[in-house]
C-alpha cells in the first residue's frame, strides 16, 4: 500500500496531505527520514509522523446523536462534556460536520479521512436538513430567501429549501426525539430547512438576519444518512447501504469537481 494512502488510513489526514507532510520531513519509516512520495508499505514496517507512532486501524463508520451542551472537540480547557465521550475511545476518530454547543442532532463520525474530508468540503455541497423552532409565528416564506438569500452582519446565506414543519410531519416520522416541538415554549413556529454551504451558525444566523431567535434547533439529515431512531447521546454503526450511498454520492461529486 502507498505510504499516502496508508497514512490516510490511520486516520492521520487525507493522501494529499500525507504527502506534505512527508516532504516536510515529518515521516520516518525503520528511523530515517522517508521522502519517497511513492513509497509502499511493507509488513512490519515502523512507521513514525513527528517521532510518535502510527498504526492503521479497521476502518469505522458511526453515526452519532449530538445532544444540546456537548462540545464537538477533542479537548476543551473548561472540562465540557465532549462528544468522544459517548463514542469508542479511538485516536483517530472525528466528526464531519459542524453543530455548536446549543444544537443537536445527527454527526457522522469515522476514522477515514479522505471520505470524512469529501464530506465536509463545502464546495462538494452535501445536504444538511434542519428542523427549527422559532420564538414566534413566521408569517410566511418568501421566495427570495432561497432564491437570493439575505447578508447578516456582512455574511451571505442562502438556504436551498424552507417550508413550515407541521407537527403531523414530525409524528410521521421515526425520529427518536425528546420534547419536540418544545413544550411551554409557547406561540413559536416549526421550520425544515435545507442547506448544504457550511458556513458557521449559519442557521441560527440566518434566522437572526430575518429577526428572529432559534429555541431550538436539530440536524435530522446529513445527505443520504438519517437520525433514525437514535437518542441523545446514543450511537450506532453506519448501516453498508449507508456507507454505499455515501460512496457513490462522494465518487460522484469527485467527478464532477475534476
């Protein structure tokens, strides 16, 4: 296998990656520096990046119920609760996928790099759906913010569908979710919307810009995966169908890029 790939395997970074780090000089292989950008591992091969290290391990794919105040981080100086918590204790695990402290919902989580790193890229463009609960009723809504979007604070947004989200809708659906709607949050309104850009806090700002405040907000879908039935807090192996969808969808996106 080629040292690149390999190292994307352990979960190190992409195969594009691997190599700038092999020439910088951070890979050894038997105590030398190796420089050979097509170097192919050999059995019994020691293999070191900055002097620690590094193993391949079975590729794992999980998808994961971020619950409302957990951190997606590694670390963090204030002692939050963090979503590799919940999850097998892995090096090399991460999530794909941003959801800020206040949010909830569905992350999808793995130790293979390049398809983590396909899926996160914005100009690859993977579907998110969210489901919104505002402060109060929203009266309507208007083509153009979908069509032409809205500048808050200097920053575009423009999300790809908005509908109301009836609570008929929410009940048809499989979702393991815990007081949703809100109860007592009063006269507020229920929005789906689907974006795919990435940006940070983009939903809740994008609210923000139309004047309004997210209650609460969870991701119910990442492109072709779904939250299923899963709880807060909980998570599970990602189904072969699930990672063939994600496959086929990545494979296709590559293409289209190229």
């Amino acid at each position: 296998m080629r040292i690149n790939r390999y190292l994307a395997k352990c979960g190190l970074a992409s195969r594009r990656k691997a190599e700038d780090y092999i020439r910088a000089g951070r890979v050894m292989v038997g105590g030398e520096v190796l420089r050979d950008l097509s170097y192919q591992v050999q059995a019994g091969d020691c293999i070191r990046v900055d002097g620690k290290e590094v193993r391949m391990e079975e590729e794992v794919f999980f998808l994961y119920h971020k619950p409302v105040k957990v951190l997606v981080s590694h670390h963090d100086p204030f002692h939050s609760r963090l979503i590799y918590d919940d999850l097998p204790k892995m090096d090399s695990l991460f999530a794909v996928g941003r959801l800020d402290f206040d949010s909830e919902g569905l992350l999808f989580v793995t130790n293979r790099g390049n398809l983590a790193q396909t899926i996160a890229h914005p100009s690859y463009q993977m579907e998110k759906e969210y489901w919104v609960f505002l402060d109060r009723p929203l009266p309507a809504i208007d083509e153009a913010w979908t069509r032409a979007g809205l500048t808050f604070r200097g920053i575009h947004y423009r999300p790809d569908h908005l509908e109301f989200l009836t609570k008929e809708e929410i009940d048809g659906r499989s979702y393991a979710l815990t007081d949703w709607p809100p109860e007592g949050s009063g006269n507020g309104q229920l929005v789906k919307i689907i974006l795919h850009e990435g940006k940070k806090r983009e939903v809740r700002r994008f609210f923000q810009g139309l004047g309004y405040e997210v209650i609460r907000l969870i991701r119910v879908r990442l492109g072709p995966l779904n939250i299923g039935g899963l709880r807060a807090g909980q998570y599970r192996p990602a189904r072969p169908e699930e990672i063939s969808a994600l496959e086929e969808w990545a494979s296709m996106v590559r293409k289209g890029n190229n």
